[in-house]
C-alpha cells in the first residue's frame, strides 16, 4: 500500500510527507483506505492536504508565476493529458514558432512543473508534465478556457500527428503485413516540419512505439470536441501504420472506439463504414475471426448503400480472408472474386495482386490446383505491374504452397527460397517467419528432418515475440509434424495439443482439423488404432463439411499412414 500511496503522489517529497500528515492525524485511517481515496484523479489533490499544507496551492503557486503563455501551456497540456511531449507540441498549442515554444517549456522546467524524460534519435528532448500538475492543470483548463480554444489547439496538434502519419504511410505503406487494401488513401503528406516529423521515417516503429498513446488520447480529445474527420483521419491511418509495424492492438480500439461515437454523432455516415471495415480487420488481426466477419459484413453493407466502390472491395477482400480462415471456403471464393472484379474495375493493380493472391489460396485449400495456378499467375502479374516487392514475394510463397501440395517439393523449396530471399531484402521478418516456416514443412516432407528444425525454431520464436497467435499455432503443428515424423512422440503430442488448442480457441476450422489428422497419427504410432480412427473420422467429416481438398485425399482410406 506505501508504494501506491507514493505512486500516486507522483514521487515528489511534499505530497508524500502530506500523505503521511495525513495518515498520522486520522489514526483510524488504514494505508489501504488512503491509497483508496488518492485512486480518484478528480479528487487527489483534495486529499493531499494536511493543515496549511496543501498541494494544490504550492502548484497553484508555481503557475500564477509563469508569464501568461506559460500558464496557457499548462493548461493546454493539462487538457490532454499526454504521457509525454516534444516541444512542438506547445508551439502548435499556443499556435506560435519552434523557438518561442522551447523557451516557454524551459521556463516550465525552470519553475519545476515540467520535467525531462529522454532525448530522441534526432536530439530532440522529450518533456512530461508532473501527474500531480498533470492533474491541476487540468482543473484549470476546465475553469478557464473556452470550448472554441481546445478545439482550435486540439486541431492544430491533431493535425500535426495527421501530417506525419500521412508521411509515414506513405513511406511503409507496401509494408501492410497482411495485404490489407486500404479503405482510404491517405492524404499526400504536405511538407512537414522536421520537429514535428522527428525519427518516424528513420525508425518508424520506434516513433509508432514511443507516440501511440498520445496519438489515442489525441483521437479522444479530437472526438470529444467534435472533431469528427480529424479523429477518423488519425485513426484510420494510425490503424494501417500498424497493421504494417505490430504495434499494440489495444491502443486501436481505444482510437477506433472515439473516433466511431464521433462519426455516429455527426451523421458521417462513410466514417462509420471505414472504421467498422477497419474494425473488422483489426479483428482478424487478433484471430477473432467470427467478429471480423460480422463487422465486415455490415461494412460491405454500409459502402454498398454509400456506392463506395472502393470501400466495398477493400472490405470484401479482408471478408474473404476471413472466410477462408475460418475454413468456409465457397464463402471466401465468392466474395474474393467480387473484390477482384472490383479492383480490376478500378485499375488498381496492387488491390488486384492481393485478391488474386487470397483467391489462388483458396482454391488450393478446395484442392482446385488449375484455378490456383491461373489466379496466382494473375496476382503476381498484377504485382509486379505495381512495382510491389511485397505482394510478389508474398504470391511466390503461395505458389509454393501449391507446388508442395502436388508433392512438386523441389519446385516448392525453389519457391520459398526465392520469396525468403526478397522477404529478407525487405526486412520484414513477420513474412521472413512465414516462409521460413512453409521452407521447414517442405524439407520435412523432402525427408531433410535436420534441416527442417533451425529455420522452423526460428519462426516459432518470431511468431511468439509477435503475439500472433494463429501463426504460432501453425508454427507448433508443423513442429509437431516433425517431431513425429523423427519418433519423438512425446514431443509431438505436446507441440500438436497445443496448437489445437490455440486453432480452438480461434474458431479456425480447418487447421484444427489438419491437426487432428496429424494427432490421429500420433495415435495410431502408439499402436491404438481405434482412437486413432475416432480421431480422423472426425477430421474427414470437418473437411467434408467444408470443401477442402484433404476430404478427396482421405475417403478413401480410414488410416492413412502418410
């Protein structure tokens, strides 16, 4: 309980003997009860008082000493409570020049109500309000400034994070890890001033890292004031930035969420469509695919009534992946090649590529290897006419896919080598994993078991690190595969339980069911073929009842061994 108690007095010395002061003078007062009471932001520092000593009036103090656009600040940044700041950040909230803004936060360190927090990549250094000055200040800009004040501020600061998101999509946007389509394009970022731009295009997921929760409480400030496009803008494109960076997912529904109560209460009627089609991808993001699918659904509904061609294809496309992922493979195919079709419509052949792409896979998962090869020949034309590296490498690992599935496994490793080579020139080591872990699955199919395990532990790592939960699930099935195929049957079991446990939690149909098949080997190894004949019924009825290529594989036999 001392710990929260000094926690919530924020460190400093003063409010610490207050909160002791007062526990000292009320002897029925337990720390507990106390540290209770300093919970309540609204009412801290009415408990940090104790005879003439009051906290409130000592910051109180500090701030009627500041020149009149060190209060203004104060306030300003009170009222959006940012974890931490650049000094631009006051330059756009008194709307005044660099130079003036940095002399105003001096001065604020100078009277101890800003202190430093670190210097950036580019020399920049980063400032924080005290939490308890964080708290009164806040108090002020409630009393004193005008609703039109913040929201002209809000704006401005808003606005800068909007420019430089804008820029940083510009320079990653190849980079979206799942070949998302937009539903927007963001605005061409306008020259930005270098302050403001800091490391974002020299380390872009460090910026994103270091400037999401600001960029969150920026969204909720914009939408409280009813800033409604500013708020769509910023979330729209903070959620594809991170798409492409694996950021922290939560943060975007936080964004997500006030900048959808803003657009519902404007009447925007698009807004509300981008942010439940780009709601619905943040939930395959997560694996929750049935959510996905739902709200996606409604987004397809909502750009369709809007005659929002391209929102409709961008939302179609993640259904369609959702579709296929959850194993419901006659859906995907339908609305992948509505998408498609759209996307050709539009003449935009990144947007094709990536349909193409999806589409090509799901007819490998329904055992269609000739409709494959044409979609996959299509998307990789389309992506090299956009000049995406990306979308190549990614359609070369679905072609090898296919080539693995027909046992074509020299083809196959060709194929993955050849997309390994371009995902690693990329640095992207998301896709790096995935085709390390297809590369495995070949080599254990080829009999290569030693060659199998390093880049297959590789991927598991990555994946882990990642918190992707769906490709770690795949990751531990393929090692179980190998583990089984070398006789470590314990070791398989474990790997095995795990990622079925993992594809059941995530509504991922057909993968559990590949991996009872894999487990109904297991079994039959240990010489019970009775369970082992349960255990791949069940998966025969799970590809049946979907249509995927392993039903034709497997009627005809009850256990096969390969």
């Amino acid at each position: 309980m001392a710990a929260d108690i000094v926690a919530s007095c924020g460190q400093l010395p003063l409010a610490v003997r207050v909160a002791g002061a007062r526990l000292a003078t009320r002897r029925q007062w337990t720390p507990r009860l106390l540290a209770s009471r300093l919970t309540d932001e609204r009412h801290r520092l009415d408990e940090l008082s104790a005879g003439d000593q009051r906290i409130r009036a000592s910051i109180e103090l500090s701030v009627h000493g500041l020149e009149p656009a060190g209060q203004t600040a104060i306030r300003r940044l009170g009222h959006l409570g940012l974890p931490d700041f650049r000094s631009w950040v006051v330059a756009y909230a008194l709307d005044v020049d660099i130079d003036v803004a940095e002399q105003v936060v001096e001065h604020l360190v100078d009277h101890h109500l800003v202190d430093y927090t670190f210097v950036d990549d580019t020399g920049q250094v980063r400032y924080r309000l005290h939490d308890l000055v964080r708290i009164y200040a806040k108090e002020e800009a409630d009393r004193r400034e005008s609703q039109a004040d913040f929201a002209a501020s809000t704006a401005r600061i808003v606005g800068g994070w909007a420019a430089v998101l804008n820029v940083l999509w510009e320079h990653i946007g190849d980079n979206v890890y799942s070949g998302a389509i937009p539903v927007t394009t963001p605005a061409m970022g306008d020259d930005v001033a270098p302050e403001v731009l800091g490391t974002a295009l020299i380390d872009p997921r460090g910026w994103l890292d270091i400037e999401q929760a600001s960029l969150v409480l920026g969204v909720e400030r914009a939408a409280e004031l009813g800033l409604h496009e500013l708020a769509l803008a910023v979330a729209s494109v903070l959620c594809m930035s991170t798409y492409a960076l694996n950021n922290v997912q939560d943060l975007w529904d936080r964004a997500h969420g006030a900048a959808m109560t803003a657009a519902h209460a404007a009447g925007n009627a698009r807004g509300e469509a981008i942010l439940l089609a780009e709601l619905g991808q943040l939930r395959y993001e997560q694996d929750r695919f049935a959510d996905a699918r739902q709200h996606l659904t409604d987004a397809v509904e909502r750009f369709r009534e809007l005659h929002d061609r391209r929102g409709e294809a961008s939302a179609l496309s993640a259904l369609g992946l959702a579709c296929r992922d959850q194993g419901c493979l006659p859906e995907a195919e339908h609305f992948l090649s509505r998408a498609a079709a759209v996307c050709r419509d539009l003449a935009d052949d990144r947007a094709t590529g990536h349909c193409q792409r999806l589409l090509g896979s799901v007819h490998l998962e329904r055992g269609d290897f000739e409709a494959a090869d044409t979609a996959l020949a299509d998307g990789l034309a389309a992506y090299r006419r956009a000049g995406s590296r990306r979308g190549e490498a990614l359609t070369l690992r679905t072609i090898g896919l296919t080539y693995r599935a027909r046992g074509r496994l020299a083809d196959a490793e060709e194929a993955f080598t050849g997309a390994l080579a371009m995902f690693r020139q990329l640095e992207d080591a998301s896709l790096t994993a995935l085709c390390l872990r297809g590369l495995a699955k070949t080599y254990i199919r080829m009999g290569r078991l030693d060659e199998a395990r390093e880049p297959l532990e590789t991927a598991l790592a990555t994946h882990r690190s990642e918190r992707d939960g769906w490709a770690e699930a795949m990751a531990l099935r393929t090692m179980g595969e190998l583990e089984l195929v070398a006789g470590r049957l314990d070791a398989a079991e474990k790997c095995l339980t795990s990622a079925l446990d993992m594809f059941r939690a995530q509504g991922a149909t057909l993968c559990r069911a590949r991996t009872q098949r894999d487990l109904a080997r297991l079994v039959l190894a240990r010489g019970d073929e009775t369970t082992a004949r349960a255990i791949l019924l069940e998966a025969i009825e799970t590809f049946r009842t979907y249509g995927s290529r392993e039903y034709g594989e497997l009627k005809a036999a009850v256990i096969p061994l390969q």
